[in-house]
C-alpha cells in the first residue's frame, strides 16, 4: 500500500486525538440542548463556555467577544454583511454611498464574493494593489482611506487577510489597523473605520494576541489547526455594531441564531489549548519551518524551472539565529511549474500519494488559474503551474525528504509528454 504524505494542511488539518475524544464524549455524555434551562442542557452550556474561554485565551481577547459560527466562511460573511447591513438600507447618493469597503483581490473568496455582492447592494468597494509577495503596501491604504473615507456619515469596513491561504503570505497587520485607527482620529467628524481581518490560515500557527493588534473584527476555523470541521468563531470587539443575520434565535447573545454545535465547540476549545500549547514550543516551530526551506530547496535543485511565489528576497533563515521570515507562514510553500497544468501535477502525485493542492481547496475543480496569484502579477503560464504544499505541525523530516524526490519525478515525466520545453 501507498504510504500517504499530506501537504494540504491549509485546506484542513487531521483532527488531534484529544479533539475526537472530545468531540466523541460530548455526543455521548454531553448532548442536550445548552440552551435548556435544566440541569442535563447547563451541563452542556459550561463546555460550550470552557471553550470559549480556551479560544479567547489563544488569541488574547475577552470570552464575551467570541461568536460561535460553523466555519471560516460564514464568519467572513457575517463580519461585512454584519458590519454594512445598516447601510444597506440607508438611500445612496453621490457623494455619499451607503458604506465603503477597503479590501483586496488576493483575498478567499469568502471575502472576494460577499464584497462583489455588496457592490451590487451600492457599497463602494475599493481594492488595494499587492506586491508580488501578495502584500499590501500600509500608504496605499492610507491614501485610499484619504481619497474614499471623506463622508462622516458612511460606514467605512478595511477587509485585510492575516496570512494568504495559498502563498502563506503574511500581511502588516499592525501597520494596517494604525492607518485605520490614524484616519479615525485625524478629524473629529470622521466617523470610524472599522478594521476586520480573515485569520484561518494565521490562528493556531502564528502568536496572535489581539490585546496589541487592536482588530474590530476577526474570523477563524477549527479545522485549520487540528479541530473539527463545521465550526469556526468571529471576533467582534467590544463597541462594534454588528447586525445580526441569522435570525430566528437569540443565541451567541443575540448575534448569530441556531442552536450551538456543542460537539464542535468543545473540540474547537481542545485544539486551542493544544495550539497554544505548541505557539511556546519555538524550537519546534523553527524545525518545522527549516523542513519547508528544505522541501523548496529540494524541489528547486531538481527541477530547475520550478518558481517559489511569494518567497521574500534574503528570506533563508539565519542559522545562526533560527528566526523565520515574518512575512511567510512557516508551513506554506507555494511552487509553480511554468507551462504545465497544476491539475495533472495533483493527479500524478496523488496516485504517487502525496496530497497537495492548487490554491484554495473550495475552488478544486477550476481549471482558471488562481486569481490571487494573477491579482499578485504572476503570469499566467506560472500560475496555470502554481501547486500549494502546505505542511502541519506532526509533518516529519522522511516525509519532506520522499515528498521532494516524487514531485521531481511527477514534474519531470509530465514535461517529456507535455508539448513544452524540457525541463
């Protein structure tokens, strides 16, 4: 048999033994409805807020400020459509639109298209240009508040990723939310700006403590560090209006209705703490980072056309120092084989048994190249080849070593039957 190696941790994690025990002993022991007054239902609301507390602890903010949703996607779209549903309500005029969203094109697409829908509701969506490590640049987003935010009187929402699903790159979040927090305060008849960030792919793998970054609103999944599917979590900081969109209930204090994943929730709870837990182990973070270098390099110095997008300039670690690059995820490494197509590259290795992906696993199927990785002005005989490989925290050094040696097998017999220059 096979023996499979997974490097497509940033589509979903393997749930961690101590998750499934828990999730297995909620629907055993704890199911009743926490929202039940009795004794059976209170036993199963203090898991749902031990949970709570334990994500609240991961990313340093009150537990009273944590929503409960069922993943990444429905906590994007309750932060705009939560944030500008007022607005949408509001009669438009020129000089004064019904609210004004900052955002970019390298976003997932459970930004990109709730911010298309929203532009057709006559919210103004403003896109910030990216570098080619996919940044975005702190004085664009100045200027575009500048220029865009001049209505006292308009909701004005910047919609900024943490860390890229498909390149892992991270953005300056800090400098970002100071632009925000610097235009609010430049005039008093400047209404906010409100600031929310997609952090699925940055929680769990990277310290986020959101008692220095001051964020309004931020968005987080289970799956994406060793949790169950189904569940996820939006941060709203205490003062943000946000309008309520599923309705018909008054849980999660009235912000999001339905009655509460108890199951999910308390594995989310478990992964955090386990997360937390391996954000102090740095020497382990450092090790794992080395193997993504590592796994570059091989592939690289086999396959000698093969390009590393979004791979800052002098980014090799110091070895002296062990630090990683602050501007990439320690577990992403995106690599792009000009002129072939990344689909055939998926197929060859996955019947070789090592699981990857072509940019964001909810768009598996397209055969159009990523936008994100176009938005990033990479062409697109690169990024028709662009594969992601994204490794976990249990990902072993035999493993890195066999993944390389079978993509420059699959890549280089690809070439001899494709109609392209050989390799």
């Amino acid at each position: 048999m096979t023996q499979r190696i997974y490097l497509d941790n940033n589509a979903t994690t393997q749930p961690a033994p101590e998750v499934v025990a828990a999730v297995g002993e909620v629907n055993e022991q704890h199911w009743a409805n926490p929202s039940s007054v009795h004794r059976f239902g209170q036993m199963a609301r203090q898991r749902v807020e031990l949970a709570r507390a334990s994500l609240a602890r991961l990313i340093n903010c009150r537990d009273r400020e944590l929503i409960f949703t069922s993943g990444g996607t429905e906590s994007n779209n309750l932060a705009l459509r939560g944030v500008f549903d007022r607005a949408l309500f509001a009669v438009p005029t020129a000089s004064s639109p019904r609210g004004l969203l900052i955002t970019t094109q390298v976003e997932h697409a459970a930004i990109r298209e709730p911010a298309q829908q929203l532009a057709k509701f006559g919210i103004r969506v403003v896109y910030l240009p990216v570098d080619l490590l996919g940044r975005v640049d702190p004085q664009d987003l100045t200027d575009a508040l500048g220029r865009h935010a001049t209505d006292p009187g308009c909701i004005t929402l910047a919609s900024i990723h943490w860390a890229n699903n498909e390149t892992g790159a991270i953005q300056p979040i800090d400098d970002l939310v100071a632009c925000c927090r610097a235009h609010s305060d430049g005039q008093s008849s400047r209404s906010r700006v409100y600031f929310h960030t997609d952090a699925t792919q940055a929680v769990g793998k990277i310290a986020i403590d959101l008692a220095q970054t001051p964020v309004d609103l931020l968005t987080f999944s289970a799956h994406k560090f060793h949790g169950p599917k189904g569940v996820g979590a939006l941060f709203v900081r205490s003062g943000v209006r946000l309008h309520t969109q599923n309705l018909g209930g008054p849980q999660e204090r009235e912000r999001r209705g339905g009655t509460e994943n108890t199951p999910g929730i308390v594995g989310m709870g478990v992964a955090a703490e386990l997360a937390e837990a391996f954000l102090t182990d740095t020497d382990r973070i450092d090790h794992l980072g080395s193997l993504r270098d590592r796994f570059e390099q091989g592939v690289v110095g086999a396959v000698s056309r093969a390009v590393i997008i979004a791979k800052p300039a002098n980014s090799d670690r110091d070895l002296e120092s062990g630090e990683p690059d602050q501007r990439r995820l320690w577990n992403t490494s995106n690599i792009a084989f000009p002129h072939l197509e990344a689909e055939a590259v998926l197929v060859a290795l996955s019947e070789r048994g090592l699981c990857a992906s072509a940019g964001a696993a909810c768009s598996s199927g397209s055969l159009d190249p990523s936008p994100v990785l176009l938005a990033m002005g990479i062409p697109e005989p690169v990024a028709h080849g662009a594969v992601r490989f994204s490794l976990s925290r249990h990902t072993t050094d035999q493993e890195i070593d066999r993944a390389v040696e079978l993509v420059a097998d699959v890549v280089k017999k690809l070439a001899k039957t494709l109609p392209i220059a050989p390799l």
